[in-house]
C-alpha cells in the first residue's frame, strides 16, 4: 500500500479522533494528516484501521496507561504516538496472555464494549459540563463546535433531552445560519489585502450546499446542548449523578 492509500484510510479516523479530544477537524489538522500517515507506514505498518481505532478508543477509556491524554488543541505526529506505542505494548501483553491461556486468535481483535465506549463519551460530556458551570460558556464557539453533536445525540438517545418542537427548530435554523454567515464575515474583515479577501470569498462560494447544511445542522447541535447545560445549572441538576446510571 502506496502513502496516498494510507493517508486516504487513516483520515477519517484521525478527524474521528480530533473530534473526541477536542481538536477541530479544520485546515490545521489536514497539514498533519500527510505527517501522521507517514509515520504510521514507516513504523506501524502491521497496524489495522481497527487497530488504529482501538489504540485510540483504548488509550482515551485509560486502559494503555496513557498518563496525559490531553490534546492541548493539537493533533500531531508526537501526539498520535503516545496512543499507538502504547497500544503495541498493550497488545503484545495480550497476546502473551492468550499463548499461555491457549485462547490466541490471530483473527480477532479486540474491539471496545458498548459500555466503554458510552463511558467515553460520558467522561467528555461531564468535563464540557464543568467547563460551562466554571465559565458560563461552552469550550467552543457555536460556529466552531464539532464536539457537542455527539453528546446531543448521545444525550437524545439515553433521554435526558428532548426533540425541539418544529417552531423551535425553525427558530434555530435561522440563529445558526446568522452564526454561519458572521463567521465568513468575521474572517474577511481580518483579511489583510485584497487577494487575501478574494481567496477568503472564492472559499466560502466553493462550500457546497450540502454541507452548508451540515455545517447548520452541527451547530444547531451544539446550541441544544448548551441550552441543555444552562437547564442544568438553573435547576440544580446533578449531571454526573444522571449520567452514571446510564452505564
């Protein structure tokens, strides 16, 4: 398998990843990517794109023994491999286990539990929970928050929130399409000369309408849950505590 087909494969797995610790999947992260597939070819080339998964989803649950999972907004070479490191030290410790239990498949893999993965994503929406509680905000700005659309539908499908009504829901479209728009203004009055100004315009006509709508529908996301969290504060509610018995 040639770069172009690793870095091909490893990409969405890499902004799966961003999106988990925290980092936006933006024109920063698409530098790395190339460097990130890279290393993976030259010194991880037996590892899986489940293994690659799994070192992450793994090394997030605490289970490789990761001291410092914090991303600190970067995705880099460095970064990503405190993840797989660990993970080959995990498996080759696993795989020992299994020659001496007699239960080695060679075809397996270990995959994550449901109840892990839940507790992931619990421990995420807890953190982001104490961050508006400390600072009355969210850790991201609505236009840049691709975090909150998996706690949304995290939070929707245990049913500690509620679908918003059509009226609201219309309501919403409209706040975050305002949102979207003053991001793209707000850039093109930091441009700094004309052709910067063009490129910045040439960008935003070339989003497609498709994922303009995606874009919206992220954010809307995102303000639900920071509706949700402000309803939590007000009324006193025992997030964490709710969230426990959900696993």
């Amino acid at each position: 398998m040639d770069l172009s087909d690793v870095e091909m494969r490893i990409k969405p797995e890499i902004k799966r990843f961003a999106v988990k610790v925290g980092v936006t999947p933006d024109e920063a992260l698409d530098i790395y990517i190339p460097l990130i597939a890279e290393n993976v070819k030259s010194f991880f080339p037996d590892f899986s794109i489940q293994e690659l998964r799994n070192a992450f989803d793994l090394g997030l649950s605490g289970r490789l023994g990761i001291d410092d999972i914090k991303a600190y907004g970067l995705i880099d070479v460095l970064y990503v491999n405190k993840f797989l490191i660990a993970y080959r030290e995990y498996r080759s410790k696993e795989i020992q286990k299994e020659q001496q239990n007699g239960t080695l498949d060679f075809n397996q893999t270990r995959v994550m539990t449901e109840d892990e993965k839940n507790q992931i994503t619990i421990d995420f929406i807890l953190e982001a929970y104490e961050h508006f509680k400390e600072h009355n905000e969210m850790k991201y700005p609505t236009e840049e928050d691709y975090v909150s659309q998996f706690h949304y539908d995290f939070l929707r499908q245990q049913g500690l929130m509620s679908k918003p009504s059509k009226e609201e829901s219309e309501k919403l479209k409209k706040h975050c399409l305002e949102l979207y728009n003053k991001k793209f203004k707000d850039k093109l009055s930091r441009a700094e000369n004309g052709k910067e100004a063009k490129q910045i315009t040439n960008q935003f006509k070339s989003i497609s309408k498709q994922s303009k709508r995606d874009s919206i529908y992220t954010m809307c996301k995102a303000e639900l849950v920071k509706q949700f969290f402000m309803d939590c504060v007000m009324e006193d509610v025992d997030l964490s505590e709710q969230l426990k018995t959900l696993n």
